[in-house]
C-alpha cells in the first residue's frame, strides 16, 4: 500500500474558556457546534437554532457582514465559518488565515479539519481522510461502531485499575510499555473479560509481568 505524507497533525484539545467563533446558525453550524461542546461557543447569524443557542454561550443575531468578521474574530482561539454562502465562508476563511487564526471552512480551504468521532465512556476514536474524501470518514467510524463491542470497554477498565502495580513493579519504560502491549494481545485475559469475570481477567494479566 502506497504511503503518502500527512498533510496535517490529530490532536485532541483540552475543553474549557477558549472561544470558538461560529458563523452560521443551520443545521451544519449546529453539528460543528456539538463537536466543540465544552469550549466557550459564539454563534454568530441571522437565524440561530434552539440547539445553537442551547451550546453557545454568546449568540449574536444579525447577518453576517465582511466587513465585521474581524470584529467577531477578535480573541477566537479557533473559527467555524459554517454560512450556506460559499462567498461569505470563503471570506471569513480569508480573513482568518491572514490573521493567523485557525479556522475550518464548511467550503474547504481552511487549516482546521473537523474529523468524524466515535465516543464510548473513556475513549474516543477520531477518523479523516484530511480533506480528501469527506463521505468516507463516517463510513469507517459506523464500520469501528460494529468491531468494537463491550470488551474493549473492559479491557480498558482492566488496564487503567492494573496501572499503578505496572508503574510499581516494573521500572523501566520501555518494559511497562511491552508488558501492556503482551496484555492487550494475550487472548486468555480477552477471553475471561468477555465471559464476564474481570478479577480473574486482571490476576491473569498481572502474572504475566510478574506482579502477583
């Protein structure tokens, strides 16, 4: 298989009082606006959804002109500009980019992509083609959604409760992280998870290193 350069770094960002910059009050500014749940949310258009203004902590109800976009943009810590107008994204795509603030365009051609995101309890896992093919991204998460059951929820549990005795018992870095690695392969503490006894599932993987 072919191997191409990334064109961009995953990364998951912290929530909290950073301001995220919403332009568009529709349907796509509402699921931009889910993906940033946590963050402080601008929403900034004419018509703003019940949902919007139930996320935004600021919503500002006027059309949106260009030559105001630098005034809303002002201390963003990212932008959205999720308008039904190309034009007008594509302006507040401009703007932001020669501001050097981080932005995703519903129209493409921002520096910030937004990838599709699977959500269990205590983990998530994030899918994008980086651009290249928008349709196929939730395609892969709905074909994840189907592989990855209850006991992978069970195996993390296992492995964060044996964590310390791990940090404990085994000093060197590169050891702990082979041993983890031996555990989530080893089809016996799989196999007692899926059955239903974790105790017996996590004194298995503890005789494996050593450390019972």
């Amino acid at each position: 298989m072919e191997m191409t350069e990334p064109l961009m770094a995953p990364v998951f960002l912290s929530t909290g009082e950073r301001l995220i910059v919403v332009f568009g009050g529709g349907r796509v500014a509402l699921r931009k606006c889910l993906h940033f749940k946590g963050f402080r949310i601008k929403a900034v258009a004419a018509d703003i959804l019940p949902e919007i203004e139930d996320l935004a902590s600021e919503t500002v109800r006027e059309r949106v002109d260009t030559t105001r976009i630098g005034e809303h943009i002002s201390g963003a810590f990212l932008v959205i500009a999720a308008t039904d107008s190309r034009e007008l994204n594509d302006a507040v795509r401009d703007l932001c980019l020669s501001e050097g603030v981080p932005v995703n365009s519903a129209h493409g051609g921002g520096d910030i992509l937004i990838p599709s995101v699977l959500r269990r309890g205590k983990y998530a896992v994030a899918v994008s083609t980086e651009g290249r093919a928008p349709a196929f991204p939730p395609y892969v998460i709905r074909a994840i959604d189907g592989m990855l059951d209850g006991g992978y929820d069970l195996m993390l549990d296992l492995i964060m409760d044996i964590r310390p005795a791990v940090m404990e018992g085994i000093p060197s870095q590169p050891d702990r992280a082979a041993f983890l690695a031996s555990v989530l392969d080893d089809p016996e503490v799989w196999g007692l998870l899926r059955e239903g006894h974790p105790d017996a599932a996590r004194d298995a993987a503890l005789r494996k290193g050593g450390l019972r």
